[in-house]
C-alpha cells in the first residue's frame, strides 16, 4: 500500500508552506505550498529567518489554520504554514 503524500512527509521531516502576497519573493516566487524540509528542533522564527523574511513584514501567521504569533512555535513534520505579508491600499 502506497502512503499518502502527507503521512511521507510527516516521516521525512517535511513541512508545506505557502507565502503570501509581497512574501512568495523569499519562496523564489513558488506559488501554493510548497515543501521544506525541517530539522528536529525547529520554530516557527527558526523557518522565517531560513528563508529571511523580516518579522516586520509579516502580518499573520497560520499553524495547520491556527493564527499563531509565537515564534517560539515549534514545528512538526506534516505541519501547514501560511505567512502573510503585509498589504498596503486606499
């Protein structure tokens, strides 16, 4: 029997996230989720500053669509991030 995509990941040590809007540019542009592979012991701050986003950028904040502001967040294999940017109008 062939696992699902979620449950290998969940084994391999593996996230999906997804940036939004002025975000996706610290994705390489990549458009829904995508994969990253975590270590052991990682936070939510841990993952931003992987991928260089500065807080001060971030509006909100999704953990498996729970908002979240607690960087300290440690993450879990099969987990779903969703980092909003900040959006500007008028």
């Amino acid at each position: 029997m062939v696992a699902a995509r979620g449950e290998a990941d969940k084994r391999r040590g593996v996230i999906e996230l997804r940036l939004y809007t002025n975000l996706a540019r610290y994705g390489g542009e990549k458009t829904g989720f995508f994969p990253v592979t975590i270590s052991p012991s990682e936070t939510l701050g841990s993952l931003i500053r992987k991928f260089g986003i500065p807080r001060g950028e971030i509006s909100m904040i999704l953990v498996n669509d729970r908002l979240t502001g607690d960087f300290e967040t440690e993450l879990q294999p099969g987990d779903q991030v969703k980092i909003f940017g900040l959006v500007g109008g008028g």
